[in-house]
C-alpha cells in the first residue's frame, strides 16, 4: 500500500470501529435530545433518555408499506446511510493504526459522500410518494449546491500534504493544524458533513412542510435505521474531519487514539448544538450561495495553499 | 417487569402525535401542543410517523373519511382521541395514553389489520368530498384520499397500467414547453402546519404548483365550544402562532418553538400586556437574522398594484419577509391595550381591510411556486382562524 506513517490493522479490528461510531452516534443522539428539550421547556433528563424511548418506540411500531412501493430499493436506501457510514471511517487512521491504508483515502471518502445522493433519492423515491419524491427533488438540488465546494475543501489539505493518503495528511500537520491555515477550506467542508447528514439547515428533504419528505411514509425498523444512518454520517464526517484538519492524534498527554476521538467528538458536539439555531437553506436559494459564493472562495483557498505548497517545496 | 412491559414504558414516553384541527378549534389545538410538549411527547408530521392521532373538534360528514384515512396509515400501536374543547385535553390525552400502553388492545388492533394499504377506496365515502378534486378525471382515484399525506400518485407509462390500482400520471407541458409529468397532490387539510379544513388541489410538475384549487371543508360546528375561551391576548396569540408556523415552515426550529411558548404564554397569562416587551425581543430577533432575511426575500412578493388591482388587504404588501415582520408588529399590537371587546379579535387585528374569498386568493397566490415556497406564501397571509367563520360562509 503507501509508505504512510499508520499501521493497518487486521479486519477484526473494524469491530472496535465500528463501536467507536456507535458510541458517537450515541453521544450525538443524548446531546440532540438534551439541547431539543432544554429549548421546548421539556425536563433536561426526559430528553437526554429521548434516543433510548425513541429507539424502544420504533423497535416496538409495526413496519408499514405504502401501494405499489419499490420495497427492495426503498429499504436499501435507508440501510445503505449506515454502510457508507461505516465505509467512511475505514479509512480514518485512530493514531497509529487504520483500519484501510488506501493511497487515495481522501477520493474514497469523497465517492462515499456521493454515493448518499442515490441513496437519499431511492428512500424518497421507493415509497411510492409524492412528498418522498418532492423531498428526493430537493436533496438533489441541495447537492448541487454543496458538492463542488465539499469536493474542493478536500483538495485543500491534500495540496499541502501532496498525498491523497488519510494517514500522510495528518502526518503532514506536525507543526501547524491545517485548520490554522485553511479556515475555509474547514468550514466549507464542515458544511457539506451538515448537507450530507441533511443536518439542521440542510435538511429540506425531510421538511415538515411536506410531512417529512424523504422520510415521509417511513416507520418502525425503517425509520430507525435512516434516522441512525444520519447520525452516523455526521459522526463519520466529524470524525473524518480529524486528519484532514485538526492535527489527527497529535496532542498532549492522552495518546493519539484518543485524541482523535475527542476532537471527533468536540467537532460532531458543534453540529449537534448548530441543528436547530438557523433557518433552512431552501435548496434553489442555496445553490445561488454554493455557486457564487462558497465554490470561488474554496477555490481562492486552494490556491492559496496551492502557492504555500509549491513555494515551501 | 418484563421487556415487553419496559419497552412499551419507554416507548410511550416518546409518543408521535398526530395532531389535526377541525375548523373553528383553534384554542383546542393549541392546548393539546402545550400539554403534548409538557409531557415530553413529540408533534408528528405525518402518520407514518405517529403513535397517536389527536382531533382537535367533531370532524363532521364531509371532514369524517379523511380522518379515518389518514387513522389507517398510523403504523400501530396506536391510539386516537377527539377533543372537543380545551378542558377535555388532559383527560383525552390521558386515555389515549392508556390505551398506547394496552398490549392486548393493541394486539387485537393489530390482528384485523392489513399490512398492505387498501387504494380502492373510491366508495369509502369519499365520493361526498366535493372539492374539485373529481374533475381531473379518471386520473385521481389514487391521490386525494390520504387526505393530505398521501402516497401512491405518480407513476410512468401507459395509461392503462394501473399498479397497485393507482392511474398513471399524464403528460403536459412544462414552463420551458418541455413534457413533464404532472401530479395531482391534494395539500390539506389535515397536513400540520396548515390552516385547518382548508384543501388545496394542486397539479404539480416536479415539485412546481401549475394549477391549483382551494375549498373548505367544515367541520362539526365551527367554533360552537370554544367561543367562551377566547380571552384578551387570544389575537395576539393567533398572530404568533401564524409566525411560529412560517419560521417552522422556514426550518428555523429554535425560533418556531420561541414564538410557540410564547404564544402558550400569551394565552395563559392574566395580563397578556405584560409580554409585549417579549414579543418585541421575538421580532429583534427574527429581523437580526440575515439567513433568514435572504432565504425569505423575494418570496412570492405582492406589490401595491396587484393588492390594488384584487383588493387584496394592505398587510399582505411585500415579500414573506415582510409579512412576517408585520405579523409580529401586528401580535405586539394587539396586546398593547388590553382588549375587552370580542369583536377587536376578527377586524383590527386579523383581516384588515375588505373581505377575501380565501379559495379566490390562494390559487392565485401559489400559482408557479414550489410546494415549499407555496407554503410558506400560504402561512405568510396570517389567516385568521378564528374569523374563518365568516368567510367559510359567504
């Protein structure tokens, strides 16, 4: 494989991964629960219990089927969340070691977040629905606003490491966090985790002005799996945001491994506390912004650290 | 305990509510969302994802069908109740509760039921439901009956396939003279978020309204139960309830759910005068927020001609920015002297200026918007409720 710095584990070790994301998901889901009861005047303990009632609730609801529904794609669909997910973070190094060692890490990690464009319009589209449909319409349109800037902020810190290996870019920030100097790059990938997860503002697809949209006609097991597919995909971006940006293992004291958890943590923490505090980005309005905005500033970006690379060389 | 006995505890207590308002029932939809909320339940936003279904009034013939469709979508276990005024919800809410915990009632519920919904439902009363919906011809057995929320509508291909015994969708034009197909979505009029009773029928090209057509549908006795609990701060409260429904249609949770206490707040105070200076910091806010500002400027704006040209009322010039700001200068208003007089909560405060036939207007309104543009165009006009009645009579 490449001559990174990470040592690639045994499968079995994708087990302790795997938990690892669960355990974030987990935290994601008490945090969400807590900040949601704490702004409806509901009790702090009721909504931090919210993920367990939440969870029991759907395990216990019958799964329904809608006349006429493409059953095998719809379930793939929402099934399919938690597999990228889990694809996503095989590639991020915890310290040392990675669970995969590819030398394009960071192309893989892109194709994944792609893959959720079929995977979120199959669930809309399987159910056989119009608001399903209309909520498939949307995502779509929203990616068209946010995938070209998330694909350019990826490029930024492969430039300054001249890797598209995970490991050799959080190698590369030995002396200064990529984060420091590539702000936009940070946010506007951070933006595009949000709109992958359709977190808080990126969530039109599932708008309660079309009864859930993609998630309209969804229950029991159904829902509890797309519901859990989201917040892994926001853990794993949170987590992938860890060697691209913010240093991966290194730190003090604590080993690398578990640095890297807790910045994963502290980055997932953030976006869980921003879901509710801004107003949707209505896909035909974001792309305007996606376009005029975010792509050319990520580009400027880029090339910034495209100047820094070539001269430090 | 058993597991099964744990799971149903901490399964209940999460509860999905499905919450529908008969016309006229304002104040009782409004007490069963605080009480929902104070027991750490949670609104839904479509059966599919409800534990309970909640009627707020007497749904009446017409109202009947639509309710027992969308009751046959609730995954189960599941229970319903009606409240017909505002001292009823505690209890009602309190038996649907009993009967969500009831394994064995739920195990019978779930035995008789089908798991594939039924689509032949052409007689299953809806033939009554006269609001337009018939004239689209043979094209739209599958798409009014789920009342609001509905699946099963669109399709390719030949006419004559009928999968699942849902009529295919035809063809038209599109805006760029392009074929496209087109859908016939009934929005309403038990969607959340809505002004209740109301229905509107709308062809759709991708997620573009292309034509549409409104109607009410009424329920039992608009309003008969509730008319001793309109109380001073009651106009106020309407108009924040009217601004939480376009924040929350506009995706800003934190928001939506300020104006919503605020608006329980309102209602249950004794001088409701003393939360202007709430209001007021509600609407620093809301106009402090430049996404919101962005994402909502030049939505659906009307300008003095047009409002001239179809007399509509003075308060709906401008964007749905601009509506909203004046709803909420208008909340903080009516709560600036305390009102005594019942008539002050259907004129100053609520439609100013000469009458409007609703179902003249909101075709009109909505016509080449997007379903989420058109509601928030919808929520934006701040109807009022309470001074439905007139109107639902003319």
């Amino acid at each position: 494989m490449s001559d990174s710095s990470v040592v690639t584990v045994g499968a079995g070790w994708a087990l302790v991964g795997l938990v690892l994301l669960g355990l974030l998901v987990l935290l994601a889901a008490v945090v969400d629960g807590l900040v949601g009861a704490r702004a409806s005047g509901a009790s702090a303990l009721g909504g931090a219990m919210r993920p367990l009632d939440e969870g029991a609730r759907l395990l216990r609801q019958r799964r329904r089927t809608t006349v006429a529904a493409d059953s095998l794609l719809w379930r793939l669909g929402g099934g399919g969340l938690l597999v990228t997910a889990a694809l996503m973070i095989a590639v991020v190094p915890l310290g040392d070691w990675t669970i995969l060692d590819l030398d394009v890490g960071i192309v893989w990690f892109n194709a994944m977040d792609v893959l959720v464009w079929a995977l979120l319009w199959l669930t809309g589209w399987g159910a056989n629905s119009a608001h399903g449909l209309i909520g498939g319409y949307r995502f779509l349109a929203l990616a068209l606003g946010y995938e070209l800037p998330l694909m350019f902020a990826l490029v930024a810190p492969a430039i300054a490491a001249e890797s598209l290996n995970v490991g050799t870019v959080a190698a590369a920030q030995d002396g200064v966090w990529f984060v420091v100097w590539m702000p936009i790059a940070f946010v506007v990938y951070l933006m595009g985790v949000a709109a992958f997860s359709v977190w808080g503002p990126f969530a039109p697809a599932l708008g309660s002005d079309i009864a859930g949209g993609v998630a309209a006609e969804l229950s029991s097991v159904d829902r509890l799996v797309f519901e859990g597919g989201r917040y892994a995909l926001l853990a794993a971006g949170a987590a992938f945001a860890v060697p691209m940006f913010l240093g991966g293992g290194s730190g003090p004291l604590l080993p690398g491994w578990l640095w890297v958890v807790v910045k994963a943590a502290t980055v997932l923490l953030v976006l869980v506390w921003g879901r509710r505090r801004l107003p949707a980005a209505r896909p035909d309005v974001f792309v305007e912004v996606g376009w005029l905005v975010l792509l050319p500033a990520v580009l400027v970006q880029d090339l910034l650290v495209a100047v820094v690379a070539v001269w430090g060389s | 305990m058993g597991l099964t006995t744990w799971i149903t505890r901490r399964a209940v207590r999460s509860a999905h509510v499905l919450i529908v308002e008969m016309p006229g029932h304002w104040t009782t939809r409004v007490h069963v969302e605080r009480v929902v909320r104070a027991w750490g339940w949670h609104p839904a936003v479509a059966p599919a994802d409800a534990d309970l279904l909640i009627v707020c009034g007497a749904p009446g013939p017409q109202m009947a069908p639509l309710v027992e469709r969308v009751w046959g979508q609730l995954p189960g276990p599941r229970a319903q109740a009606t409240v017909t005024a505002p001292a009823e919800v505690i209890p009602a809410l309190g038996r649907a509760q009993a009967a969500l915990l009831d394994q064995r009632g739920q195990w019978e519920d779930a035995r008789d039921r089908a798991i594939e919904p039924d689509v032949e439902h052409g007689d299953t009363g809806h033939g009554d439901v006269d609001h337009g919906e018939m004239d689209h011809g043979d094209m739209d057995h599958g798409d009014m009956d789920h009342g609001d929320m509905d699946h099963g509508d669109m399709d390719h291909g030949d006419m004559d396939m009928k999968p699942g015994g849902i009529p295919l969708a035809e063809g038209s034009e599109d805006r760029d003279g392009l074929e496209m197909d087109v859908l016939h979505v009934s929005l309403g009029p038990l969607l959340p978020h809505w002004p209740a009773g109301l229905v509107l029928d709308c062809s759709l090209q991708g997620d573009v309204v292309v034509a549409a057509k409104a109607a009410w549908i009424l329920g039992d006795v608009v309003g008969a139960h509730e008319s001793d609990a309109y109380r001073p701060g009651t106009a106020g409260a309407v108009r924040l309830d009217n601004v939480a429904t376009v924040l929350a249609l506009a995706g800003w949770v934190a928001a939506a759910t300020s104006a919503w206490r605020l608006r329980d707040d309102v209602l249950g105070a004794q001088d409701p005068h003393a939360l202007r200076p709430e209001i007021e910091r509600l609407r620093r806010r809301v106009a402090r927020n430049r996404l919101l500002r962005w994402s909502l400027r030049r939505v659906r704006p009307i300008d003095a001609a047009e409002l001239a040209e179809r007399t509509w009322p003075r308060m709906w010039e401008g964007d749905v920015h601009d509506r909203l700001m004046s709803a909420l200068d208008r909340a903080s208003a009516s709560l600036a002297t305390s009102e005594r007089r019942r008539g002050a909560l259907d004129g100053s405060a609520g439609m100013a200026g000469p009458a409007v036939d609703v179902t003249e207007v909101l075709p009109q309104v909505v016509h080449g918007l997007d379903v989420a543009t058109a509601r928030l165009a919808i929520a934006s006009l701040d109807l009022d409720p309470l001074g439905m009645t007139q109107i639902q009579h003319v």
